[in-house]
C-alpha cells in the first residue's frame, strides 16, 4: 500500500480474501485446515494407522473451541497461518493453539511461528496476529481500527520481550517432530545455532473488507516501534459470516462422531 505524504517506516501490503470463487469457498478451505492446528497431522496419522478412524477424528475435533468468542480469535490466527502458507511462501513450524491446556482458552506468546525455507541459514518468522469482526455501523460511522486492533498489534510487538522470545524458541525445539521431514534437519540446525537462530517478525490484521479505511491503515505503515516488520492486512469478504460457517460445518462432524 501506498500512503500518498505521509512518511513511512514499514511495508504494507493489502490483500482481498474472496469467499466464493469457482466451485469452493473460504470456509470450506478452512473446516479442512483448522483441525491440523490444534492437533499435529503425525498424531492424526498414527491413530489412523491403528485401525481406529472415527476415534482420530473425534479425539482431534474435541480440541476446537465451543464458544463463539474464542472462536473468533482463534479464526484469525488461523487464517493469517494459512495465508502466510499460500501468499508468502512460509512453512508452519507451530501454531500457540497446539499449547492450549483446555478447549475454550487461549494461550500467550507470539501466536504463529513459522520457518523459511528460502534462507539459509533458515529464519524463523513471528507472527503476531489481530483481528476485527465489526461489521460496517448503519449510521456510517468508520470501524476505529486504528485505535483499536492496529494499535494493539504495535503494543503486542512492544511486550513481547527476549524471555518470550526464549519461551517460543524452546516450544519450537519441541516440535520438531512435527515439521516436514525434509526440512527438519535444516530447521534443527537453524534452532541449534549459538546465539539463537536468525528472527524475523511480521504482522497480520484481519478485518471485513467493508470495514477497511485508508486513513485508519496509514497508522499501520508510519507508527514507530522498537521490532522491524511488515504488515499484511487481510480484507475478508463477510469475515464475520465465515467464521460461523466455517465451525457449523466442523460441528456437524462432530456431533456425528462424538454424539453416536
């Protein structure tokens, strides 16, 4: 994005997520993908290698979120991992939502860290992550997000201190196991590296797309801060009404698997 005289300290890129294109829709993507954040693929499959296929399912769906608040949040951690996925070449090392102790909670730290393979050594990528579900008001007053979710990702970066740095590095060692085996050796080495890997932060917001603002995205470009990063802001088509969507379809499985 450009913001015409006005000074900048960071790139920001602006991108229209769809809900309907061809015969697929944002929500179906997303009933696919999320399952596979709270509960690591390897897992899935080894259950499923035991013979017993309803109980994967079920076990793995019993983790998701009921209550429409933490489904919310979560959505939106979700959907910047996947976008980082698909737009920015990145790979999931861990999502926070694997730490989470009970199904209707949330855990702290940096929300997404993911790896790229494009580097070398490979670099760690920090997501800090927010998002708005305001819809557009009927009097036309402007959603606020530069008071609101874009000044909260800059408090984010600012409290994020060097023991979460250390707290999210040795959840990453943790992992392992569940990054591709064909880079694992790579993302290993990069993990081992004395004086910690190379680390880099970028932030995702993610808003309706009826609800996005010029005026209130400048903010996110020229606002000082002690951490580099870029920002991606996500404009989704009718966010509000793919989140719901998209759990309606998980909670018909579910209730499929665990209510029979």
């Amino acid at each position: 994005m450009e913001f015409d005289g006005k000074t900048t300290v960071r790139p920001v890129h602006r991108s229209e997520l769809v809900r309907v294109i061809d015969a697929g829709t944002l929500e179906g993507l997303m009933s696919e993908r999320i399952p596979t954040y709270y509960r690591a693929p390897a897992s899935i499959v080894k259950d499923l290698q035991s013979g017993y296929f309803l109980s994967a399912i079920a076990d793995t769906l019993a983790r998701l979120p009921k209550q429409d608040d933490f489904r919310d949040s979560h959505f939106g951690e979700l959907l910047a991992a996947e976008f980082a996925v698909a737009a920015m070449g990145l790979k999931l090392l861990y999502s926070k939502l694997r730490l989470l102790t009970a199904e209707n909670s949330n855990a702290y730290k940096m929300d997404v860290v993911m790896y790229d393979v494009s580097t070398d050594p490979i670099e760690l990528v920090l997501l800090e992550v927010k998002s708005s579900f305001k819809v557009p008001q009927s009097d036309g007053r402007p959603a606020n997000h530069h008071k609101s979710i874009y000044a909260d990702l800059f408090d984010s970066f600012n409290k994020y201190a060097k023991e979460d740095l250390r707290y999210d590095l040795t959840a990453a060692r943790d992992r392992l196991s569940d990054v591709d085996e064909a880079d694992r050796d790579r993302v290993a080495d990069a993990l081992n590296m004395y004086g910690g890997p190379p680390v880099r932060y970028a932030g995702i917001c993610s808003i309706d797309l009826a609800t996005f603002n010029e005026d209130e995205a400048a903010v996110l470009a020229t606002r000082k801060n002690e951490k580099l990063f870029g920002v991606d802001l996500l404009c989704v088509v009718e966010f509000a009404q793919v989140i719901d969507a998209t759990f309606e379809r998980l909670d018909d499985v579910r209730r499929a698997v665990l209510e029979n």
